[in-house]
C-alpha cells in the first residue's frame, strides 16, 4: 500500500516539538520567526505551529551559523534561495511555453 507524501506545508507542530527537532531553543525559534527566518501558522489563540518545510529551515538556519555564517548573512543567503527557486520555476515555465509554441508553429508552417 503507497502511503501518500505528508504535505510540507502542513501546521503540525508546536514550537516546544519544532525546537527540539531543530535542535533550537524555543525562544531562538520566536526570534527567527520575528526575523522572517521562518513564517509558522497562528492558532486562534496565537500560538505558533510549525511544519516540515518551517523545520527543514530551520535545520538549514542551524547548519549555516554552525558554518560561522551571521543572522544577517543568513537572511540573505534564505532570501537568494527564494529568489533562485522562483526564478528557476519561471525559466521552467517559459522552456515549456516556448516548447510547445515552437512544436504549433513549425506544424503549422509545414505544407
């Protein structure tokens, strides 16, 4: 039986959970959050839930200060790599839109 992939995005866990599977202290964790480093979901009652993407982030925001990177190189550093994610998304959208054009109009210039 395939078991469907989680969904990254989800809001599963708490920050006391996010925190130790980051490896983080609690507290770190509202800093980032207040940073931008990571963008959790509010509860009604305003309390934070992370999910895998929010937890992978923050393993990457570990791994780079780990690396002697500071708070400020690592918002820059997160900032390129989604600015370079939706840059190669569109590239790959234009090489389909081109693709298929091209394929419409060459049968279409065949006689």
């Amino acid at each position: 039986m395939n078991m469907p992939e989680p969904d990254e995005d989800a809001p599963l866990f708490a920050i006391s959970v996010a925190s130790q599977l980051a490896g983080l202290h609690p507290q770190t964790l509202r800093q980032y959050d207040r940073l931008g480093l990571v963008s959790p979901t509010r509860t009604g009652g305003r309390s934070r839930l992370y999910s895998i993407r929010d937890v992978k982030r923050l393993r990457e925001v570990v791994a780079l200060a780990e690396a002697g990177v500071n708070l400020a190189g690592i918002v820059r550093i997160l900032q390129l790599e989604i600015e370079n994610d939706l840059l190669r998304s569109r590239l790959h959208e234009v090489e389909r839109e081109t693709r298929s054009t091209a394929l419409v109009v060459w049968r279409g210039r065949r006689r």
